[in-house]
C-alpha cells in the first residue's frame, strides 16, 4: 500500500512572512519549517510520499515549493498558488515547472462569500480544468454554497475539499455543515482531505469523541475512495502533535476494510492528484 500525507506545509519566514499568522494565537508555530523536520514524523508513520501544499499567496513561494519537489525528498506533487483572476492565467500556468498538481486560494480570507461564483473566477477555474490541474478548496461553512454552485458549473474540474470545509467543531456546530458537506458529495467530481479538525475542536482540551462524528459524516457521504488523509503539518501541531493527527485518522477508519483504508491512506490521493498508479486527477469525474 502507497501511503500518502496529502496535505502538509513547509514555510521560511526569512523569506516572507505568512499573513494569515496574525496573533498571538499563531506564536507556537511562528518559525520556519523544512522538509527535514518533517521527515521524522513520515518515517514513523510509513509515508512514501506527501501533497505539498502553498500557506501564501506567492508565486515565489509556489516556485520553492515546487523545487522542493523536483529534489530526491518525499514530495510527490505540490498544490501552489494562482491569481485565478488573471486573464493570462493559462500562460503563467504554463511556464511553471513540472510538479505543480493543482491550485488554491486562501477563499476563506475574501470578504465575499460569494468569491468563488464571481465570472473571473469561474473563468479562472475553468483555465485549470483546462490543465488537468486540481482545485483545492480552501473553505468554511460560510463559503460552502458558493463552492457548490461553482463545483456544478464546472463538472469537469476535480476539487477537493480541504480540512472538510472546517466545521465549528468546537463550538458544537453540526447543520447546516454535514448538510451542505453532504451536497458536494453528491457531484462525483468532488474528493475531501481527512486533515484540519483538530484545529477546529478546543486546542487545548479536545477530544477524539468530539472530532469524530464529523471524520465519520465525512467518510460515510464521500466514501473512502474520494477521502483523503492529511496531517496538516504544521499547523495540527497547534492543538496535536503528528502521531495524535495519525491516530485519530485511523480511529475514524477504524471500521472500513483494508481496500478503504488505503484509499483513504494515499490511494485516493494519488489517483485524483495523478501522482502514482492510477488516473490522473481529471479522470475523476469521467469514473463515476
């Protein structure tokens, strides 16, 4: 079994700082981290490979990540950054170097809502399909309608849904997140990361208990073969360390057999980012 780690960030705040780092509550994690620091956690874990994704919106740091990947290291593909509302996006996306499997913006940052159905971005989206690159979308409730208004408009775009579009775990919050989580299962060309919850419970006191029923909701209405598990390195470590994150994936595992579980474990995540044996991240929609 291929295991994968689908979503991991590596940052050098000596080269940029990381805007969405802003307060206090961000100090813990407020240093630069390599790949060598992360290597340790995948050798314990059996990793053979890991989604590299973007925490700026930086063509400079969308070059390095993809350097990083182009090295003898674990990195299998990376998720960098594009302004999806250029209209030379096709053209930048071009002269990028190979490595690049898809895209994503930080949605959850955008004062409207509604920014993923705006017509520029649409086209922007339309431009990656085009490429045969995934988008990654990096949401919350909130935006939730949107994404699955542009996800019908574009069914020939392979999406995933990062973190489970971060449901108020903490504060208990059930509907409309299963809901609307729900819906987006229901367009074939939609996959999930199993990754980012333990940032959304109490950081400091939470439990497996809590996290799980919203891990489980997620694998029943998406099916392992469209779930993918990440660790979110190193922003998890904010409330877990790695082996905590690995171990609750494998509690909300617990009870699908072995061709689920590796789905789930890197199975999934090398078929729709095209980064082992399997389709490419395209094929996703034609094969449901």
């Amino acid at each position: 079994m291929t295991r994968i780690d689908a979503h991991h960030h590596l940052w050098d705040l000596s080269r940029r700082a990381q805007p969405w780092m802003d307060g206090p509550w961000a100090d813990p994690i407020r240093r630069s981290y390599t790949l060598p620091d992360l290597l340790p956690h995948l050798d314990a874990h059996g990793m053979d490979g890991t989604v590299l994704v973007q925490s700026s919106s930086s063509y400079e740091e969308t070059a390095e990540l993809l350097a990083v990947a182009a090295g003898d290291g674990p990195v299998r593909g990376v998720v960098g950054w594009a302004d999806l509302t250029d209209p030379a996006l096709a053209e930048v996306l071009a002269g990028l170097p190979a490595g690049l499997v898809g895209i994503r913006h930080q949605v959850q940052d955008e004062a409207d809502p509604d920014w993923l159905v705006r017509p520029d971005v649409l086209r922007g989206l339309r431009v990656l399909s085009d490429a045969g690159l995934v988008y990654d979308l990096l949401v919350t409730p909130r935006e939730l309608p949107a994404a699955l208004t542009a996800a019908r408009a574009l069914p020939g775009l392979a999406l995933v849904l990062d973190h489970a579009a971060k449901p108020a775990i903490a504060q208990g919050d059930w509907r409309p997140w299963a809901d609307l989580v729900a819906e987006l299962a229901g367009l074939p060309q939609v996959a999930c990361k199993l990754s980012g919850l333990v940032t959304e419970a109490d950081r400091s006191g939470w439990r497996p208990q809590q996290i799980l029923p919203y891990a489980r909701h997620v694998l029943d209405v998406f099916g392992p073969d469209r779930v993918m598990f990440g660790s979110d390195w190193p922003v998890c470590t904010l409330a877990a360390d790695y082996d905590d994150v690995f171990a609750l994936a494998e509690a909300a595992t617990g009870l699908l057999d072995d061709t689920g579980r590796a789905a789930v474990f890197g199975g999934t995540a090398a078929r729709v980012y095209g980064i082992g044996p399997g389709r490419a991240a395209r094929q996703l929609a034609d094969a449901s």
